[in-house]
C-alpha cells in the first residue's frame, strides 16, 4: 500500500490533528534495519543517533511520498549511496530540509513530518556523543581494546551515519 504523507487520526480531513505517517514510516523502516544488524543496544544514544540518521535519510530521500514496502527493497542501493562515507551527507540533508521547508512555506502547511524531521536533524547536530575517534589511524600503536581506544566528543550523525551504513549492508 504506497504511503499518502500525513492523515488525520480519525481518518477524516478536519478537527484531528494530523499523524505524521511519512515520518513514522521512515523511522520504523531505520529502527528495524538497525535492529536486524544488532549493532547497538535498542537503549543507547548510539543506536538514536543510527535510527535518526537512517530515518532523515529515508523520509528525505522519498521525494514522492509514495515509500511502500516493494519500494523499501529497491531505495536499498541508494540509501547506502547517501550514507557511504565519501559522500557529502551532511550537505543533502541541509539542502533537503531547506528544500522541503521552502515547499511547505509556499504551501502554508508545514505538517507534522516535516516538524520531527527537523527535530531529528537538529538534535543530530547539536547532540555530542563521546565515541571511539573515527579519524584515529588505525595501528598507531600497541593493540587497544575498545574501552582502551582514543575517543573524542562526536557530533552524533558522525556517529550515527555509518551505523546506518553498516546496518543496511547487514540487512
């Protein structure tokens, strides 16, 4: 059944508030990609980080609106497309949200997705996370353990954006 956006919670056009349907689909899709690849506890800022960089990155990248579950299987390759470390993430989500906020003030109806997207987004740039240090060079040294490791505050779509990655290639 292909997805509408968002609908009134009592199915009709007027008096409910809307249900933002498009974004709770994007972050059910990037919660079970995410704990399918058991990367992280369900609990940890780590695993929220992975679910709302995954969740922008499908929600942003479903220009239709029309994400179905027979869609879901073939935006696989481009989700990995938009997450792959070369690619310049950060950059399309901020000119998605300012492309879609644009469209939504022309329109006078921003709607409920649009608002928890932003809100992910704004929490994933302004949340730092203390992480293993991404940039460190692996084998400088003795071995370290995981816990033994340099880390550093990472804002947390650094930290998120490859546990997505990685959780799509496990799916």
């Amino acid at each position: 059944m292909p997805h509408r956006g968002h609908e009134r919670a009592d199915g009709r056009d007027g008096g409910a508030p809307a249900v933002p349907m498009a974004w709770f689909y994007a972050e059910y899709i990037a919660d079970e990609l995410l704990r399918t690849g058991d990367l992280m506890p369900p609990t940890s800022f780590e695993f929220r980080a992975g679910r709302d960089a995954l969740a922008l990155t499908v929600f942003l990248s479903d220009a239709d609106g029309e994400l179905s579950g027979l869609r879901v299987i073939s935006q696989l390759e481009n989700w990995l497309s938009l997450t792959a470390c070369d690619q310049p993430w950060r950059d399309w989500v901020r000119t998605r949200m300012a492309e879609l906020t644009e469209r939504a003030a022309a329109s006078g109806a921003p709607g409920p997705d649009l608002a928890l997207a932003a809100e992910a987004w704004r929490w994933l740039e302004e949340t730092e996370l203390l992480a293993p240090d991404l940039d460190a060079v692996p084998g400088g040294g003795a071995f370290l353990g995981e816990e033994d490791g340099p880390k550093v505050w990472t804002p947390a779509w650094r930290l998120g954006l490859p546990l997505g990655h990685l959780a799509i290639h496990l799916f």
